[in-house]
C-alpha cells in the first residue's frame, strides 16, 4: 500500500500505465458491436472504426387472396415489389413508415395474372414513372386479357423470360417455371452478393426449376395455403376444393412442411410462409407444422423476432400476415 504522500494531489497529472490489458478492447475485440439504425443501415465497430455494412430489407404489405405486395431492397441502394395486389396508398405509407424511398425502387415483378397480385400495379407505375414492369410477355398478355388495367400499363413493360437473369436495381434477378392456373406462372430467385432470397408463391405441386432454385436459398417466401383438414370439411364448393388441391391449384401445410424437412440446410436462415387462406388455414396451424417437420430433422427452430433465443436458432421461420403488413426484416449480405 503505497503512503499517503506518495498519492498524485488534486491537480498533479497522473500518467496511468495499464499493466493488464485494456478490459473495455477485450469486450470489442471477443463481441464485435452491431446495430441497426432506423433506415436498416448495420453500423460493425471494429479496431475502433464505425463502418456501414450492406443489409438486405424485406417486408410484406399483404400476402393471401386478397391482396399479395411485398418490397425487397439493399439499404441505399433501391429494390424491387414483388407483386402489386395491394393498394398503392398501403404500399406508400408502409415504405415511408420504414424509411424507405419510392425513388429508388427499380420496378414490379410479378409472379402471375391473378388479381390479388396485379390490381394495383397502374397505380403503383403511374405515381412513379421511372418505375418498370417486370414479367414476361404472356403475363402482360394475361392481364390485359384478364383485368379492366390501362393498356397503357405496356409503357412500363420491360420482358423478362424463364431462366434469363436480367437486372433491377441492386438484384440480378431469375424467373423460373412455377405450376399454377394462371398465365405463365413464374417464382424468382432474388440475388445480391453471393446472396439469394427465393420468392415461390401460388404453387400446386413443385415443379423442377422451382426445387433447383428453392435449394439455393438463404431467404425462402414459400407458400403454405392450407390446412388439408380444414379445407376437406370447410364451405368452398367441391368444385373449388378439387381446384385447390390440384397441381395447378396450391400447397398444403404438410407438402410445404416435409419439403422444408428434406431441402433445409445451414445456408437457408430465413423462412416466410405466404398467401396462407382465412378459410382453410391458421398462421399457428401452419407455423406448427413447418416447425415439427424442421426439428424432427434436428434444426432448431426460431419465431423470427430477433430476440435472443431466435438470434440462436439456425433457421428463423415466420409466417406473413395476410391483412396487414409485416415488420421489416432486415438481414446482413
């Protein structure tokens, strides 16, 4: 114990020599600090420097037979909506809501024909010009045939084909075969740095591109329509229950379920279950049975919330709300 004359006075400078090392550099040095600021920018501190990393955003404004839109973007940088059967004023608000701008979005793309997923689209293209419309010929075709839309709306188009990747925004983009009663039905594989988020919606059975490309994903939007219980004793006429069930109709809880159970793999991280029906399907009846099939496999299994036991789990799954939308999600790429 040093004597109290040899202690530093009030005004002495005192030359501090740490002999151990620095506890506060070991704590950034072990747990590198993360954050996300509102705008979804991931701000990494490393050897003492802050430094901007590239995230992915996603959010669903709305997912089943009343209305399918959602947004994909990179922080910054602009993205794409998949689909436009929301409201455009819905659509809006939301980006705003999230810090996201309208300007720097590239265009739509979109899956197939049906209303749910193109009622909005002049609307949405009208208010931003610059904005494109992605899909491939027969699809425009299919909607002008279909809908009472502005033919106007062919201004916008720019075609995309089946296994050709063409560009918008920060995505190179690839649309792939998909077996549903609309015009040319098509799924995306989204991709940015090494990076793929697979849109596969509106599904009867699984068709070969979409197993090749749903394999590849480290983001999956898959559907879950129904529950093959509810939809046998519901009140749909038989005629449209065989039309559900059919190949070209759409997937059950369980195909979806024992398929995630053979394709998941550590690169798959994210799982959204989409277009689930208010008739014939609960979001716990199908998140239950994703989660059974996956842990039966040993995956652990996450809700998706970003709490601390779902930051462990090595597959998040999440089912999309069908009214209203979705928190944003935000991953690093």
């Amino acid at each position: 114990m040093r004597a109290l004359e040899d202690l530093p006075g009030l005004f002495d400078k005192i030359d501090l020599e740490f002999k151990a090392p620095d506890p506060y550099r070991q704590i950034v040095d072990i747990h590198r600090r993360e954050q996300t600021s509102a705008h979804g920018i991931s701000l990494e501190m490393e050897d003492g420097v802050i430094t901007a990393k590239r995230t992915l955003q996603y959010i669903s404004f709305g997912s089943g037979s009343s209305g399918n839109c959602a947004y994909i973007g990179i922080s910054g940088e602009g993205g794409v909506l998949i689909d436009a059967g929301v409201d455009d004023k819905t659509v809006f608000d939301r980006l705003k809501a999230n810090c996201i701008s309208a300007d720097k979005i590239a265009g739509i793309i979109v899956t197939h024909d049906h209303t749910d997923h193109v009622r909005s689209a002049y609307q949405i293209l009208r208010k931003y010009p610059k904005m494109r419309l992605f899909c491939t010929p027969r699809i425009l075709q299919g909607v002008l045939r279909r809908h009472s839309i502005s033919k106007r709306i062919k201004e916008y188009h720019t075609p995309v084909f089946k296994e050709f990747v063409f560009d918008a925004g920060p995505f190179k983009i690839t649309p792939f075969e998909t077996s549903h009663d609309g015009t040319d039905n098509v799924g995306y594989c989204i991709t940015v740095s090494d990076t793929n988020f697979v849109v596969a919606t509106d599904m009867g059975k699984i068709t070969e591109r979409a197993d090749f490309y749903m394999r590849k994903a480290n983001f999956l939007m898959i559907e879950a329509n129904y529950d093959a219980a509810m939809l046998a004793v519901g009140k749909y006429p038989e005629y449209l229950k065989a039309r559900i069930r059919s190949d070209l109709g759409h997937l059950n809880n369980m195909v979806t379920a024992r398929y995630l159970h053979d394709i998941w793999g550590p690169a798959l991280t994210d799982i959204y279950l989409c277009h689930l029906s208010d008739d014939n399907n609960r979001p716990e009846i199908a998140l239950a049975a994703v989660r059974k099939e996956l842990e039966s496999a040993g995956v652990k299994v996450g809700d998706g919330s970003g709490s601390v036991t779902d930051r462990d789990a090595d597959v998040h799954l999440s089912a999309l709300p069908r009214y209203d939308a979705s928190p944003l999600y935000i991953h690093r790429v």
